[in-house]
C-alpha cells in the first residue's frame, strides 16, 4: 500500500519590513492539494508589523500544523 502524496504551496510577505516600521502590513497563506490535483486545505493570515521572515516562517509552519491536523504525515 502507498502513502498518497501532498502538496504544500505557502508564501509570505510584508510591505514595510515590519521590525523598524509599526505601519508595516505583513501575512501570509498556504494551501495543500492532494496527489490528483485537487485543494485539500488553505489558509491565510494578516500578521500586521511583523518582518518578511516572520512571514515566510508563519506561512510553512502553520500550513505544516494544519496538515498534521489532518493526518497528513
């Protein structure tokens, strides 16, 4: 038996670069499809004066935190 395959596609951004600048607007989204293409879970988040990092970052962990919750290992 296989394991089905997933995809996670996330992104970050910020304008701003948010740490020296409190009118920095940061977020990020992610969604997941499975192995025929077809949209599993996505979500996204406005994170207000934070860093692109911080974005990029938020994007991957919480997508990886909602595939868990799925089962998706």
């Amino acid at each position: 038996m296989t394991t089905p395959t997933h995809y996670l596609y996330f992104d970050g951004g910020c304008r701003g670069n948010g740490r020296a600048n409190p009118n920095a607007k940061a977020g990020y989204g992610y969604v997941i499809y499975n192995d025929k293409n077809a949209r599993v879970a996505d979500g996204w988040e406005y994170l207000g004066a934070k860093t692109n990092n911080y974005a990029e970052y938020s994007g991957f962990i919480n997508g990886m935190q909602h595939a868990i919750t799925l089962g998706i290992t």
